[in-house]
C-alpha cells in the first residue's frame, strides 16, 4: 500500500500525463486533508509576481469575515 504522499505524487504523475482516467481512480485512495492543512498548503505557497485577481482577494476577505466571527483565522 502506498502512503498518502506516494498517491499524491502518483496523482500529480497521471494529471500531468493527461491520463485522467487513472488520475481520478488515485484521487479516489487520496484521504482528505483538513481546513488546517490545506490553510498551511496555502500559507506555505510561493507567492507570485502577479497580484490575485480581485475576485480572489473578495472571496478571503469573506472568508477572513467568516471565520473572525468564528474566532479563528485563515493563514
């Protein structure tokens, strides 16, 4: 059995191949990750030299709104 990070790297290998197919039977294997992980996956990103669409920008803002409600925070 592969670990976790294996069927990832085998999902990324198939996607990039274009075999879909075999990419979304891997995908199926893939546990969920949590808000938190992906938040740190976020967090941890590159940033780019291109500013994020304003579309992008409105929906953290929302996001930053709903969760300071929720006393927590994003990122």
């Amino acid at each position: 059995m592969k670990t976790q990070e294996e069927l990832r790297a085998e999902y990324d290998r198939l996607f990039e191949a274009e075999d879909y197919a075999a990419a979304g039977k891997v995908l199926d294997l893939i546990e969920p990750i949590s808000d938190e992980e992906w938040l740190q996956i976020f967090a941890d990103a590159p940033e780019t030299d291109e500013p994020p669409p304003e579309w992008v920008r409105e929906r953290s803002r929302e996001l930053d709104a709903v969760l300071a409600k929720r006393g927590r925070r994003a990122g």
